[in-house]
C-alpha cells in the first residue's frame, strides 16, 4: 500500500480464496479453455478495487447475492448467474458493491496486490460514479459481444474504462491471464455506451 491517502487500488485474489468448489470448478474450466485454445494453463483471478477519496474508503467488488438488504454492503447493482431465467432465483445472481468501509474478504490472499492505479482524486472520484452506470448482463455469458464473459474482472476494466483509466495500467499477476486487457478494455465500454 501507497502513503498516498487517495487513489485507486486493484486487487488480484486467487478464484475461488474463500471457498474450495469455486476453486475446482474454476480449476476445470480453465483447463478445458486451455485445451480448446491450444495454450497453458493460466492460474485465475477474481478482481476488486479499494478506492480512497476524501469521503471515504470504498470497496468494490462483485459477489453472490445476499440474503438481506444490500443498503449495508453498498448493492449499486445486482445481475443474474448462466440465464436470465435462473436470476429469478437469489441463488443465481450476483451483486456488485460499493461499500464506504467495506473489506476484500480475501484480502490476506491477494497476489501482487494492491496495485495503485492512480493517486487522482478526481480519477478515483469518477470510478466511484461509474458504479452507479454500471451494466448487469448475465454473468458468465458474453452479452455486451466483447469475446470475454462478464465476471469480476469484466466489472472493474468496465469501471475503469469508463472513468478514463488507461487500460495499459492494468496487468494482470505474473501467472495470470496475459489477455488482451486493453483491448478489452475498450471494447466494454464502447459496447455499452455506443447506441
């Protein structure tokens, strides 16, 4: 962590630190993607940002849904998990928060993190609006057409873009994916501001 008072700071926490199905179906995912494309295995990662400016420290982050009112954790959105149909059920769907004193539950196992992305006030001000626009398409689907399904990570280069971070600031850890963040980046924003 950075002296710095204000800013913003990425996350990369292991998939599935907090609980060991979503690490295995993780796991097997990632080995069956690997195979289709013809590439190693890369370790996976879910991803937050702790975001400070002089009203506060925000966390946000997506998870599952919770069982009670998400005014206490933040809820600025909520989306639905495989199918617009199973989102009917709590079970199915997904929460994003930004909570003024919240915590990255896994923090303790986060891998070269944090990273500072901006010491900007004014920059860490605009992720935090940001949040408030932000799109629910079906978690695990490719819906905004980015060649990449929504997840955690699609979340925060979705609210990063969108405030004007440059994507080239974001790397994932050493034995992440090496995707092409910027580009999709872009393509993120562009496909939901575009009419």
């Amino acid at each position: 962590m950075t002296s710095d008072p204000f800013g913003v700071d990425l996350y990369w926490l292991p998939l599935g630190a907090g609980g060991h199905s979503v690490r295995l179906n993780g796991r097997v995912f990632e080995a069956i993607a690997a195979l289709l494309e013809r590439r190693t295995r890369c370790d996976l990662y879910h991803s937050a940002l702790e975001v400070r400016v002089p009203e506060g420290r925000f966390v946000i982050e997506q998870a599952p849904a919770g069982r009670d009112q998400g005014m206490r954790r933040g809820v600025v959105a909520e989306g639905p998990v495989g199918s617009r149909w199973a989102g009917r059920f709590r079970l199915f769907r997904y929460e994003v928060r930004c909570w003024n004193g919240g915590v990255i539950p896994d923090a303790d196992d986060a891998v070269e993190s944090p990273r500072r992305l901006t010491h900007d006030p004014d920059m860490a001000r605009r992720v935090l609006e940001s949040a408030s626009q932000l799109p629910t398409p079906v978690w695990g689907r490719d819906e905004l057409t980015t060649g990449e399904m929504w997840n955690s990570n699609s979340v925060v280069a979705w609210l990063l873009a969108s405030a004007g971070l440059p994507a080239a600031c974001v790397r994932p850890p050493t034995r992440g994916s090496r995707s092409r963040v910027a580009g999709r980046c872009r393509r993120r924003v562009a496909s939901v501001t575009d009419p």
